[in-house]
C-alpha cells in the first residue's frame, strides 16, 4: 500500500460521497495563492467534521487552528442560521484569508475568526462567558494539545464532542521515547484524555491523500 493508492482511493470516495463545489475550491484556490501550506483537512476528512457536528445537532462549533479556514467551511455548514462557529488562529495572514474564504462561502455571519494565540484567546472566551460549545476541533500547534484540551472542557458542556486531528503523526505517537515536541504533545494529550473522569473516547489511525495520520474523539459525559 502507498500513497498514490490511499489518494485513488480517497479520490474515488470524495468524488461521489464529498465533491468539492465552487467555494470549497475557491478557499483552497485562495489560500494556496496567498502562501498557505496545505495543510488543511481532506475532503473526506472535512465531510466526517461535518457529519459529527451534525449527528451531535450542533449549534455552536470552537474550532482551535484555522489556516485558510477550509475546515472551518465545512464545520459551518453543518450549523442552522442562526449557529456559532469561533476560530482561533495565531497568524494574522491566515485569518485574513480566512475570513475571505468564508465570507465568500456565505458563512460570515455564522463564523468568526479571532487571531491571536490560541491559549491567549480561549481565556477570554471564558471571561466573556461564551460557549458552551457542541463541538470543539483542536487543529493546531500540537505541542499545546494538552492545554486546549484543559480549556475544551472548560468551555464545553457534557455531551459536547472533542475532536482532536493528527494524532498519529506517521505511528511516532506509539514511541515513548520520542523527543519531538508534537509527538509529546499528542502523547500526553491522549494520556489526559483517558485520565479524565468526564470524557469516553477513542483515536483512530487513518490512511489517504494526507498520508498516515489520525483522530481522536472524546464524548464529554459528565
Ligand atoms: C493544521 S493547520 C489548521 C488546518 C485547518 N483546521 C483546516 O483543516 O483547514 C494549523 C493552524 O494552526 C495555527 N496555529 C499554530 N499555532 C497556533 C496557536 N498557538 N494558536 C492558534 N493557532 C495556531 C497555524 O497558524 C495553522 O494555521
């Protein structure tokens, strides 16, 4: 198996079960022109945000890590008119497409995208007393994974859904040993995971057009 076979394959699933449309392109378009790398999410990927956020009937989505908003596209889609998405990112650049992109797909007034780090922003999301959120996805620096998982609970609800991307980082998240601070990150964020009373989860590995990488999930329960 390679990735030239992962990518027909997940070629052939996004083609018929999640197609790309004008703004969906236009985002990915956008942002590679203004220098983004690409790092977003796969359609495949960006369509199962969309279902979770769906099968929890969410109404308000904190997405941690922007870039060129893509993700956060396919999050808002999942809301009624009247839902909430909040999306942190550290880099001004990024949000500024971001905003574009989402402004383009007819999700301003849905989304909004606050620039800053993300440790910085989470607490005054607290302060200002917003939130609960249905859905939080964590998509950012993963050295800081266990921090946002510690404000992801303060800002959730039980029955919230915490999603946690790139959790497998090509099977080095299996090796104790490792000194790269973003295995560590997603380490000691699935050991808090699984220390903590108020959360049932799993973590999955995936293969496709991004490679070998994966999900956690967590169900707040209490
Ligand atoms: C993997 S990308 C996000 C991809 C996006 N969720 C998608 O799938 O379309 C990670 C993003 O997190 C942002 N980021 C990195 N460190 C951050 C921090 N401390 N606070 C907020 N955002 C951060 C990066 O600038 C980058 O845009």
């Amino acid at each position: 198996m390679s990735l030239a076979q992962w990518t027909k394959v997940d070629a052939y699933f996004n083609g018929l079960l999640a197609p790309s449309d004008p703004d969906l392109d236009a985002a990915l378009e956008h942002s590679a022109a203004s220098g983004l790398p690409p790092h977003q999410v796969a359609p495949n990927q960006g369509k199962l945000l969309q279902l979770l956020a769906r099968i929890q009937g969410a109404r308000t989505v904190l997405e941690i890590g922007t870039l060129g908003g893509y993700s956060t596209i396919w999050l808002a889609r999942a809301l009624p008119e009247d839902g909430r998405l909040i999306s942190l990112e550290a880099d001004p650049e990024c949000a500024e497409v971001a905003r574009a992109n989402v402004a383009r797909a007819g999700l301003g007034n849905v989304v909004e995208i606050r620039t800053g780090p993300a440790l910085d922003s989470l607490p005054r999301l607290a302060e200002e007393g917003v939130g609960p959120f249905d859905v939080v996805f964590i998509d950012a620096d993963k050295p800081n994974n266990p921090g946002y998982l510690e404000w992801a609970l303060r800002l959730t609800r039980p029955g919230s859904l915490i999603i946690g991307d790139n959790v497998v980082r090509d099977g080095a998240v299996a090796d104790s040993e490792s000194t790269d601070p973003k295995v560590r990150g997603v380490r000691r964020f699935t050991e808090l995971i699984a220390e903590e009373p108020r959360l049932t989860a799993t973590a999955i590995q995936t293969v496709g057009e991004k490679g070998y990488d994966g999900f956690a999930l967590a169900l707040v329960t209490g």
